[in-house]
C-alpha cells in the first residue's frame, strides 16, 4: 500500500524526488515541509502555525560551526512560506536568555532580547513562539493548530483523552499563552516525559518533531490522523451532533438571495466605525452549526484557540430573523436588528472593560466580525476580502473544534481574561501599529460598468490599486474572460469579483448587485462607463440606431444608478456615482445627432440625481472625455470611420487630430479618466456634487463656465 493511501482525515503530499534535490540543505526541506503542510487547511489555518529546524552553519565572525535554528517568522504564511520568511537565531544565545529572564510579569520584554540572538541579519522578524522551538532539542519541529487536535485539546477532559488515546506518548502542558515562559514550560514537559512524540497544548494545538524533516512531516500526520479517527469514531455516537438540528436551510438559490438582499444592511451597522468589506458562505458545516439546537449554548462560549478568535472576536452575533423572512421592508428589518447590534456592542464594551488592564490599549471596534444567520449561512465582515475570508475560514476550524469537542467530552472554551490577554497583548498592538497605513479606498467596494476593456477596465484597475474591491463586468462574456485572467494576475481572487451585464436589462443588472453584495456585501462607489457610439449624418440614422444609443446611454445609466442607490441606502453610509459622459454633451458637431444628445441626457441625468440623492449622502459627479482611442471597443468599428468621414481625415490619422484641436495638444488615454474618477472618490472632494471634470485635453467649447 503507498504512503498516499495510508491517510484519510490528512493529505500525504510528500515526493521523494523533489525532497532528494534538496537533500543537504535543511533549511530548503524546512521550507518544503512547510509548504506542504500549509496546503492542507485541516492541518493548519492560514497565517497559523510555524515550524522550524536547527543546523549547523559557519559563524560568520569566528568561522566556526555553530547550531542555528530556522523558525518561522512573525506573520508568516506556512503554505507561501519562502526563504526571506524565516528568522534564523542563534542556538546558544536564544538559549542563554533563560539567565536573564525576570518571569512571566516581564514576559514581553524578552521579544526584544530575541534581537540578540540573530544569525542572519535579513532575518525576517521572530515570532512570539521562537523559544517554543528553541528550547526542544529536536532538528525538526512543528506546531500546527489542526481542527482535529484542538478539539481533543479544548475538550473539558481533554488532558485524559489525549494519554489514553496516545498512550501516554504525547504530553500535555495546560494553557498558557504564547512566550518565553510556554517555551520552558515545553522543556520541563519533555524533560518528565522522555520519549514522547509530541506536546498537546491545551485550547491551543499541537506540537510534534522529529530528526529530520520527513520524520516530523510523518509524525506530524501520524499524531493529526489518529485524533481524526478518534473524532470520527465518536462523532454522533452519544447524541446527535449539535443536539440536531432545530431548524432547516433554505434551497441554495433561497440562501443566496435572502444574503444578497441582507449582506449591505449588516454591512451598514458593521461599517459605523470604519467601513468594512463582507464574505458570505453557507458552508455545510456552517449549516450544520447554526441550524442546530446548541447554537444558543455554544455560540456565546466564542473560541478557544489564540489564532481563531483574534480573527473573529470573542464571539458571534446570531441574528433572530426567520430563514425566509421577507426582507423587502428594509426599515422593518432594521428596527429588528438594530437592537442586536446595540446589545453586541455593549456585551463587547463590557468585556473590555472588565479585562483590561492599566496599559492596555484602547478599545478597539465593538462591531461583530461573525453574524450568524440561521438557516441562510454566515457573514463575516473585516477591513479587507481576504481578512474577512480568513475569518470565515477560521470560525469554521472552531466550528470544527466544537463539533469534535462536543462529541468526545464537551467544549471548553478559553476564559475571558485570557481571551482578553491575547486579544490587547501589547505585543498584538505593536504588531498592529506596524502595518501599512490603510490606502485611500480601502474597505471601499466599486461597481464599474463596461470593466472589461477600455476606460472602464482603467478605472477598476485604478480603484484595485488603490485599496478598492472592484465588480468588473461587461455584456461580452468572453471579453470579461478575459479580463478576469488580467485581474487575477495582477491583483489576486480577493480583490475583484465578475459579472456578465447589460445595462439594458435590469434582470442582469440586479444580478450584478447580487454578486457584490455577496462577494463584498455592498458597493460604495458606481461608475456609469459603459457605452456605444454612432456616428451618421441625420437623414442615414435610423430608428434602431436612436433606440440603441438612448437604451445604453440613458436608461442604462438610470437603471445602473438605480440599483446602486438601492444598495447604497440599504447601508446608510452615502456613496459616489460617477457618469462617465462625453465632450460631446456640451458640443455640438457633425454627424451625432443621435449619440450627443444622449450624452447631453446623461450629463442633466447626472444632476438630477444629484439634487435627489445629496440628502442621502450619495454624491454624483461627472467625468467629461474625449477622444479615448486606446483599448476602445467603440473605436474598433464604425464610429472611427464614421469620425473620421466627419472631419475629412483618415481613421489612422484620428488620434492626432483630436489632440490637435485641444489646448494642451494632448492625446487622452484611458488611465486619465481613471484619475479623474479618483480624484472624486480618493476622499479629497468628500462634500462635492453635482460638478463636472473635464479631461479632454482642453477644448474651450465644452468649457462648463
């Protein structure tokens, strides 16, 4: 039988020939080991977890060989892990610090001293669990946080099972959190019971090792796949898991569209201290928990261990809506869930001031991150996509921990002083105050229309780099193949989300909302860029020419805007449309009878709903080009001959001669508009309406004033 069939609950990714390529280099099997590790989610979470290794190497002062370790460094992603995201320490010196440690009142101070015990000097930073690494003897280390340890570790009797089950093989060093004095704590552990092959950590995880790096990979699967057994032997077997379940879901297409209609007013009350961007999902294990008659019980307990509840709070807020309730009366729905809310914010403020202590950080956003809705599926709701994915992916390993807990004992979860002491840690909030000041648009979700080429590819890509989530879409579905392949290579699956729309049709239109409001749960921002042009002398436009134009054009925009405003009111955070109009509403030239005075429409539609909108907050502002030739769809056909036949030139000649006839003799491209569309949103121009920006390169007739 080969390795790969021996495992059912972890996955043997191992391969012999690309580890021999390596062999020697402990520091590249670290790596490897890590990676593959980090690619099963049941082993460890995303950002979880670290590993290491000790070698010798040559001191570079004395030339002498000397034992360094190779951990993890703080903030790390096991799974993405690379050489540059290691912190690589000193043996002896790491070790020497126990003379000098004051004990555990003085814990903190020891994270600075791991500055003195560096090897290599472009060391990523070390991580508040190097000494839990350093002071095990062993070459190969791993501490993972997998949903099947946890849930033997954060049982009620957890201790017990773990020595029966492993035969008194793994240890057990109760909880404590993370630090210098957990390190000694796993040396002491070790040192009365010689031999073992791990340390189970309690409410936390598992430590295991090994002599070289295949050795821990195995023992590592070996320990994580027992406790899976384990877990499943028992699961269901004394009671029903959860207590059974109280409720039933939805059909999927029911839960997708009760979210979609509730994603931006959770998203509103979320975003009351900074605006925040949403993840749903409606997981099996998600339905499985909050449909189940110990939801009640066990929600309220929050997690147990560290990783998960600094990504998800305390705890959840489980709202108290029926799974098919009508959502439409978005006032009535608000009178229900603003009391919740107010209750969550309280609990979270007296939490906090119960716990705190005289150097405790200031108390951060009372806001839940998990909102709970039973029968529907789960929310989650962080600073950016990926935050907030991750901590769905995170409430689900508690979920997970619960379920296992409950069906071999019942679920502890960790005391909420010691919540507390993880989630204000100085060291948590130095950690934080380190990060990249937030860029203008983040938590900012943006709806763009015709996004798939041209001016409005421009502008999403504008608004991803500057922090945004963006909803690219476009009626040409293999266009916007396209560019989600461009999207997706340069900004990650986290920062956009696709739709196929056409403006003309409201059906596809609320499609499109649907997408962001359960991608991102909402929009902030809507630009109206999507479009055509026609271009004939009066007596050769026909009908359907006029039709098409004032279809796409107008209604379009109204329609588009329409189902913004929508969504916008929903969360009651105000908003920006943008209209990406035309030179061509305030000039009159040949042959465009048709197309101008659809843009002339659409530059007074725009104020129109300015006036209606500014007591919602919502802004509404203009972008006038012109000329935009590169990467046009429009440009591709008729209406370039057509401009061209106009002004008695050859199409080729085109983009000159526009940039001729402006005052800054300048060709217009599309990443100008996109910096126009910026500058209205990037939070300078906060208290302006109703204006127009004209980015044509100076053409005096369609001065506004």
């Amino acid at each position: 039988m080969s390795l790969t069939q021996t495992f059912k609950h972890v996955s043997y990714l191992w391969d012999e020939a690309t580890a021999a390529s390596m062999a020697g280099d402990e520091v590249a099997l670290l790596i490897y080991r890590s990676n593959l590790l980090g690619a099963d989610l049941r082993l460890t979470n995303y950002g979880g977890g670290n590993t290491s290794c000790k070698a010798f190497a040559k001191d570079p002062l004395t030339g002498e060989s000397t034992e360094v370790m190779w951990v993890k460094g703080s903030g790390g992603d096991l799974g993405t892990l690379k050489r540059s995201g290691l912190a690589a320490l000193y043996v002896d010196r790491l070790r020497s610090l126990k003379n000098v440690y004051r004990g555990v009142e003085h814990e903190d101070e020891m994270v600075e001293l791991f500055n003195h015990c560096i090897y290599d000097l472009s060391s990523k930073a070390p991580s508040i669990d190097t000494p839990l690494h350093g002071f095990l003897p062993f070459k190969h280390i791993d501490h993972l946080h997998p949903d099947a340890a946890i849930a033997i570790a954060a049982a009620k009797d957890g201790k017990k099972i773990t020595q029966e089950l492993f035969s008194g093989t793994i240890g057990w060093v109760e909880w404590q959190r993370p630090g210098f004095d957990l390190g000694l704590k796993l040396k002491q552990c070790l040192d009365e019971n010689p031999g073992i092959r791990g340390i189970m950590l309690g409410s936390h995880g598992l430590f295991t090792w090994g002599d070289t790096a295949y050795e821990s990979y195995m023992n590592t699967l070996e320990v994580i796949e027992r406790c899976a057994e384990y877990l499943e032997a028992n699961i269901g077997k004394k009671a029903p898991v959860f207590g059974g379940a109280k409720i039933q879901s939805l059909p999927k297409e029911a839960r997708l569209a009760q979210a979609a209609a509730l994603a931006p007013v959770l998203r509103g009350y979320c975003s009351s201290q900074t605006k925040m961007v949403g993840h749903f999902t409606d997981d099996d294990r998600v339905l499985e928990f909050i449909n189940a008659k110990d939801l009640d019980r066990l929600a309220p307990l929050g997690t147990s261990c560290p990783d998960h509840f600094l990504r998800t709070k305390i705890s959840p807020l489980v709202l108290n809506l029926e799974a098919g309730e009508d959502l439409g009366n978005v006032a009535a729905i608000k009178e229900k869930i603003a009391p919740l809310f107010d209750a969550y914010r309280n609990m979270y403020t007296d939490y906090y001031n119960a716990c705190k202590h005289p150097n405790s950080p200031a108390v951060r956003d009372a806001n839940p991150v998990v909102i709970l809705y039973p029968g529907v599926g789960m929310f989650t709701f962080a600073k950016d996509k990926q935050t907030a994915r991750v901590a769905a992916e995170f409430y689900i390993n508690a979920i997970n921990v619960m379920k296992g807990a409950e069906a071999i004992s019942s679920y502890t979860s960790l005391p909420r002083q010691e919540a507390f002491n993880i989630e204000y840690w100085l060291l948590e909030e130095a950690k934080l105050q380190r990060m990249p000041k937030p860029k203008a648009l983040s938590g900012r979700i943006a709806l763009v229309t015709g996004s798939a080429g041209g001016i409005g590819k421009a502008i999403a890509k504008k608004f991803a780099e500057e922090g945004a989530v963006v909803v690219i879409n476009d009626n040409d579905a293999q266009r916007l193949e396209s560019a989600k392949a461009d999207f997706d290579k340069a900004f990650g699956k986290d920062v956009y989300a696709a739709a196929v729309l056409d403006v003309t049709s409201a059906q596809t239109i609320k499609k499109a909302f649907d997408v962001a409001a359960l991608s991102f749960g909402g929009v902030d921002i809507v630009v109206n860029c999507a479009g055509l042009s026609i271009s004939k002398p009066i007596e050769e436009h026909t009908e359907q020419d006029w039709d098409i134009l004032y279809d796409v054009l107008v209604k379009g925009q109204f329609l588009v805007t329409q189902g913004g405003v929508e969504v916008m009111r929903k969360q009651g955070t105000g908003g920006d449309v943008l209209n990406i109009v035309s030179k061509n509403a305030l000039v009159s030239g040949p042959n465009n009878a048709g197309y101008g005075s659809a843009k002339a429409a659409q530059l007074h539609l725009s104020r129109l709903n300015a006036a209606e909108l500014g007591k919602d907050h919502i802004r509404v502002n203009t972008v006038n080009p012109d000329a935009v030739i590169s990467d046009s769809k429009i440009w591709a056909g008729a209406w370039a001959e057509g401009r061209a036949k106009a002004y008695g030139v050859k199409v080729e000649e085109l983009p000159a001669f526009y940039a001729k006839r402006t005052l800054l003799n300048e060709i217009i491209l599309p990443e100008d508009i996109a910096n126009a569309c910026f500058v209205f949103v990037g939070g300078m121009l906060n208290k302006a309406t109703g204006n127009v920006l004209n980015i044509d390169g100076g053409v005096a007739m369609a001065f506004v004033r």
